[in-house]
C-alpha cells in the first residue's frame, strides 16, 4: 500500500476554503479544527468577554471578542477570546467593526 505525500496547505488556499464548524486554524502549514465547545467552557467565556469589556470598553482601552478569526504573520487562529487595544479593532470606513481581523491580538504587558 502506498501513503501519498500530503502537500502543506499555504495560507492563500486556506483562506479560499469554506468556513468549518467548528473552526479550523492553519498554523505552520497544517489545518487543525478547534474541539466544539462545551456548555461550561461557552460560560466561562462569555463571562470572561463581559468582564474584560465592562472594564475597557467605556473607557475604550479595550475589546474582547470570542472566537473571532485572526490572521497574521503566515497564521490562521480563532481564540477563545482576543482582546484588541481599542485603536487596533479594525473598522470598516463607515465605522463599524469589520468582518476581517488581520492583526494579532495585544500582547499582554506590553
């Protein structure tokens, strides 16, 4: 029996696939898929995006978003939650948050 060789994916080719659910990841050129989460872990993170956001959002320092898709520097990741610096939330010209995040979320203590 013979194994075929399977060709990494580049990002290009990720980015054309249809959405998955859950969501698939491309990181160092292989397509992983995010465990579905469960009941108590979806808690905990709309607990932890309410929390952040109470804290940051008025003041707009910060933003938290669950499971929003970021692509950066060759990679495709979807968080649990990213936290954005209020300047760094990409916006669309008419205001409102865009679909595409194509920045990596803030750097804790920087």
């Amino acid at each position: 029996m013979t194994i075929a060789a399977i060709k990494p994916t580049t990002i290009e080719e990720f980015l054309q696939l249809p959405e998955t659910e859950p969501a698939s990841e491309f990181i160092h050129g292989q397509i992983t898929q995010k465990p579905m989460p469960q009941g108590e872990h979806s808690q905990l993170q709309i607990d932890l995006c309410e929390t952040i956001n109470q804290i940051t959002k008025p003041q707009k320092i910060a933003k938290a978003f669950p499971e929003v898709r970021c692509v950066f520097g060759g990679l495709v990741i979807v968080p649990d939650i990213a936290v954005f610096r209020w300047e760094r939330i990409p916006l669309l010209p008419s205001g409102r948050i865009a679909n595409g995040f194509e920045i990596h979320p803030a750097r804790l203590g920087y």
